[in-house]
C-alpha cells in the first residue's frame, strides 16, 4: 500500500499529518505527558504518519463533537469517530475499527429495570453533548428528556449533582467514573453499539477515503486494533469484523 504525491497532499497539505485525538472516550485516548495523549487511537494515527512518510501531529481535544469540528473545519486531517449519520454530511468513514457498547446507569432504587423502561415522559437522560449516544439518543427517544451535560467525561457529576434519572454513555467511562461508588447500576444489556471508525474529510476526495479505508481494513487484519487493545489494557471493547 504505498501512496502517491495526489495522496500525501490530500492527507497532509501543511506537511505533516495532523490527527484529531478525542480525549472524552477513554477506550480510545487518554491524556499523556502533559497536553499529550497516548491510546489506540495515537497507535492508528501513528502507523498511517508512518506509511505515509510524514511527521505526526496531535491535535488533541476533551470532546466527541470537537473532534468533529476540528476535522470537518479543515483543523486536523484525520480523526477517529462514532460512526453517525449527522457527521456524515462532512467526513467520509471508513468501515468500523472497533465496536463500541453504550449502556445506561440509573441508581439502585430507580424503578427503570430494562433500556425500554427509559424512554417514558418524565425520565430525564444524561449524555456527553454531542458525543456518539447524543445524536443516537436525540433521534430515538420519543418522550423521555434528554440533558446534555459539557462532555462525556461529566456525565455522571451531572447525574449525581442534578439527580437525572438515568446517565448514558461508554460502558468503561460509567464504570470508571463510578469506581468505589455504591448505590448505582448498569442495566443489564447496551442500548447501542458505537461503532468507531477513522474519518477524513471529504474535500480531501474520493481516493483519500478509499486509500483510508483500505489502511483500517489491514490494521484489522494484520493483528495491529487488536494489539492495540492489548497494550492499552482496553476491556469491553471489539474489534470490529472486515468490511465485506
């Protein structure tokens, strides 16, 4: 897979390839060194700077709908996002890396036993604005509330401080975010599957989305999202099966 001049300047028009790094899903990225940032998203962006030759560059944000912006405004070259319609409009994704499980989180005594007990008029969901579950959620629930809090990283402090009754999110965030906490519960299976994929914008072309595509389907293939999982200590997550 080697890349020609029309494919270098479609990925890197400054020079270097410039990757949106999302700190706001922990399965994928967490803050290193600083302002830096380390995960199986770095790992991704590292091997594409390397197969095409150039230097990398992070550009490294708190939240899923930052990430968006700074891809979709021509601030970043590369991203790595939850597949969605909306963002759609501007990014071209390849096929899925890694999959992905939302739950819901509700407190003990909460009379919400199952994810179809949720949407009822005066049930009142936390969620990462703009994250992945956001947009989901905005176009399924017909009659519970949604409340939209700064990040995903916030979710449950809103949940807790504003006594929502149920917090959406990253299975792995609620349950980081509630270690050594008593009295809350994931229900008992995901509302949905995120599936994660890597992006370009879709000024960059045709020929860079399906040079970008194939580069995902070889880092499934050869072992290298696993791998990454594995380094990363990462639970809960899947890599996702080959496009086609």
């Amino acid at each position: 897979m080697t890349a020609d001049k029309a494919i270098l300047d479609a990925f890197a028009p400054t020079g270097v390839l410039r990757a949106s790094i999302n700190l706001g899903n922990p399965v994928l990225a967490h803050r290193k060194d600083g302002d830096g940032a380390g995960g199986v998203s770095v790992d991704l962006a590292t091997a594409l700077a390397a197969r095409l030759g150039v230097k990398l560059e992070l550009v490294v944000v708190e939240t899923a709908g930052k990430s968006v912006d700074v891809v979709s405004n021509e601030e970043a070259d590369i991203g790595f996002f939850a597949i969605d319609p909306k963002r759609g409009a501007t990014i071209a994704f390849t096929a899925p890396y890694v999959l992905i499980e939302g739950y819901y989180m509700v407190r003990d005594d909460s009379p919400v036993r199952a994810n179809a007990d949720v949407d009822r008029a005066g049930t009142r969901v936390v969620v990462g604005k703009g994250s992945a579950y956001d947009l989901y959620l905005t176009r399924e629930l017909q009659h519970a509330e949604i409340v939209r809090a700064p990040s995903s990283q916030t979710v449950v402090k809103t949940f807790l401080e504003e006594k929502l009754d149920v917090a959406a999110g990253v299975k792995q965030q609620l349950e980081a975010d509630t270690a050594g906490m008593s009295g809350l519960r994931l229900l008992g299976e995901r509302f949905m599957v995120i599936r994660q994929a890597m992006g370009v914008h879709k000024s960059r072309g045709e020929a860079a989305a399906a040079y970008l595509a194939t580069f995902v389907e070889e880092m499934k293939a050869s072992g290298q999202v696993a791998a990454a999982l594995q380094k990363h200590n990462i639970q809960g997550a899947n890599v996702a099966p080959a496009e086609g």
